[in-house]
C-alpha cells in the first residue's frame, strides 16, 4: 500500500478510532438518549408531546440546513479547527439544556444543538472513513458506526438512572460533561481529512491500477449530481428512512410505557436495540462489500420491516424483545447505507459536500417524523396509525433507493471500466 508501509500502524486505524469516539457519545448521547428523557421532560415541564417533538425538529433542522456549509468547510479549510468549533459548540448547548425551562429555550439550545452536531460524527466521520479506505470500506463504516450503538446501550441505562435518582436536569448536565470529553480532543488532536496530508495512502490503494489522477477526478461535482434523478430518488429514500426509523426510535418510550411497561424496562429496550446495533453495523457493512448494495438495501430494510410488524403485538414482552432484534439489526440503514450508496452513485470527487446535501434528506426526514408520530398520537390517543403507516413509507424507501441505484449513470460506467 505504497509508502503506508513505512509507518509501524497505519494511521487510518487512528482515524477509525476517532470516527468512533466521535460517534460513541455525538449520536450515543446527542441523538439517541433523547428518547428517555422525552416523557420526563414532558411530564415534569406540562408540554405536549407533539409541541416538545419540534425540539428534536429543530435539531435536525439546524443540522440540515448547517450540514452544506460545514461539508464545504471541512474539505477546503483545516478539519480539526472545523471540528473543534462545532464540538465545543455541541457540548455547551446540549449542557444548557439542563437550565431550560419553556419550549421557546428548548428551541434555542436545539439549533445550538443541531448545527454544532453537523460537525461532530456523521458528515466528518463518513468523509475521512471515505478518504483513508479503498478496501473494506463497508466494514470500517460499519464498526466505527457501531459505536453509536454502543453509546446508546451504555448512556440510555444511566440516562434513565440520572432521572429517576437525580432528575433530567442532572441528566443532561452530566451526559453534556460526557459528550464534550470524548469528542473535543478527537477533533483537536486526531482527526486528518485524508491520507495525502500526511504523506500516505488510502488503506487498498494499489499503485498502478488506475493513476492519482483518475481516482482524484472518479465521480460527479454535485451541480452534476443534483441534475440525476438518482440524487433526487436517493435523497426521497432516505427522507423516509429518517421519518420512519427515528419516528419509532423517539416514540418508543412513551408507547411502552402507555401499554403498562415501566420505563426502566422501556429504557433498558431501547438500550437493547442500540446495543445490537454494534452487531448489525458492522453486518451490513461486511454485507454491502461482498454481496453489494442491493441485497444490503434489502437485508437492512426487510429487517425494519419486520420490527413494525412486532410492534402491534408489543402486549407481549417475546414480541418486544423480537422487536429490539429486528430494529438493531435494521435500524443501521439510518448511518451505513447513506454514505454507501452516496459514494457508489455519485463517487468521490466532492464527496464531503455531496454527502453533507444528502444527509439534509436524513435530517428533514428526522424533523418530519418525530413531531408527525407525537401529532398522530395526540390527535387518535394510540400509536397504531403511526405504526401502519410506517409499514407503507417503509416498502415505498426500499423502492426509491433501488431505483436509485439502478439508474445512476456513474454506476453503470464504473461498472463498465471495471
């Protein structure tokens, strides 16, 4: 792997355990303990569930719309300058929430929130796993995202601890200290954008095969990309993904605990799925290198399937826990497949801008289904309408990324050169 060899580690492997940490407590804490400290928050502060959904809308809002702009910033300007800002700024707006008392504060700290994470795990860790590996790709993705399963399985647990010992305000405060120690001095110390800054090579790289040039150019600008319909059909996918995977993720507490389970119980599910997730990233990962995308868009999305299908028997714990299987092993099409199928569509030559206008589509579909799922409750007292129509969103998404799929052009003529 060319002048790689001449260091004792390969230093993509630091990168790797960066992209983890970064994810480990960035989605572990950030995203997904948000779920357990929803009905506490609503309970104890008198709000609405639907009106307290738009507090994880703005978030995704405000990732959505920084997520461009901090793309571009990362590729063109120093990333641990980029990312240092944006943790730090993660981490102090997600410990203010502790001191928030109305919806209007909730808010504010919300598009804190939101545009400091858009620097934090998912665009910059997809864009250097993207730089540092040729080989294995599928796989590195897959066990650095696992670490957000972990973080879920680990902090959701304490999480719930943290409330019912202390209340949600301490919550925050210590998952907020948490957040900032493990994912600022990655960002300052650890991170490079690509193996060419210091010297080296993707992990794969094989002299000769295709000239630096080549590979530098291999791929659509995203002015070249938005005029597909591969984009559009794509980014359709995976708005779904968003509004059906983390509709069910966020609302999942409180559905548990409406039908007489406790909430202990209801965190340690959640905590259960999550915690698999360290098993099915890595999975699907390992699945999309070898057998390629399609059967991974299936494999990934008929398991989601199925954790609906276990949900309107929820009355029995075998059917809950059978659910918390199929959802961890599904629920990885909301961070692996995104940055795979982007990279297969559209290639790598603006990768980080392309994939951070992608990932809008996986943020709006989040700000979309989380308050849609709480507004639905609200109105008909159950969450069988949700359910039923996440079964419908959930075979339309599997549609659209096919197409998606089939019909880029620049997956056709790579397949042809190769």
């Amino acid at each position: 792997m060319s002048n790689n060899s001449s260091h004792k580690i390969f230093y993509g492997w630091f990168i790797l355990v960066g992209s983890f940490f970064l994810l480990f407590t960035g989605i572990g804490i950030a995203i997904n303990c948000q779920s357990v400290l929803f009905k506490p928050i609503v309970q104890s502060l008198g709000f609405s569930r639907g009106n307290f959904s738009f507090f994880m809308t703005i978030v995704s809002l405000s990732t959505m719309f920084a997520s461009p702009p901090v793309g571009k910033l990362l590729s063109q300007y120093n990333i641990r300058l980029v990312m240092g800002i944006c943790t730090t700024m993660a981490t102090v707006s997600f410990i203010l929430l502790s001191q928030c008392t109305t919806l209007q504060q909730f808010y504010l700290c919300a598009g804190f929130l939101g545009v400091g994470l858009a620097g934090t795990h998912v665009i910059p860790a997809s864009m250097m796993i993207t730089n540092w590996f040729d080989e294995k790709r599928g796989l590195a993705f897959g066990l650095a995202f696992a670490a957000s399963g972990i973080g879920g399985l680990l902090f959701n647990p304490l999480t719930n601890w943290l409330i019912l010992t202390y209340g949600w305000q301490t919550a925050y405060l210590v998952l907020g200290c948490i957040l900032g120690i493990t994912t600022i001095p990655i960002a300052v110390f650890i991170v490079r954008a690509r193996p060419e800054d210091m010297g080296l090579k993707p992990y794969g790289y094989k002299a000769g095969s295709t000239s630096e040039e080549q590979c530098a150019e291999d791929g659509l600008t995203l002015p070249e990309f938005l005029r597909t319909a591969s984009f559009w059909l794509l980014g359709a996918s995976i708005f779904l993904t968003g509004v059906v995977c983390f509709g069910i993720q966020m609302h999942l507490p409180s559905y548990l605990t409406d039908i007489g389970y406790s909430p202990t119980f209801a965190a340690n599910i959640v905590a259960l799925f999550l915690g698999l997730l360290v098993v099915g990233k890595p999975l699907l990962g390992a699945l999309c290198d070898r057998f390629g995308h399609v059967r991974g868009v299936l494999y990934a999305y008929g398991m989601v399937f199925l954790a609906i299908l276990t949900l309107f028997g929820a009355q029995s714990t075998w059917m809950i826990l059978a659910f918390a299987v199929f959802f961890g092993m599904g629920n990885t099409v909301q961070t692996i497949l995104p940055p795979l199928l982007t990279a297969d569509i559209a290639g790598h030559k603006s990768y980080a801008l392309v994939f951070a206008v992608i990932h809008c589509f996986l943020t709006l579909g989040i700000a979309v289904g989380i308050p849609v799922a709480g507004y639905v409750f609200d109105m008909n007292g159950s969450y069988t309408t949700v359910w039923i129509m996440d079964l419908g969103l959930c075979l339309l998404t599997v549609i659209l990324a096919l197409s998606a799929l089939a019909l880029s052009k620049f997956r056709a003529g790579k397949t042809k050169r190769t």
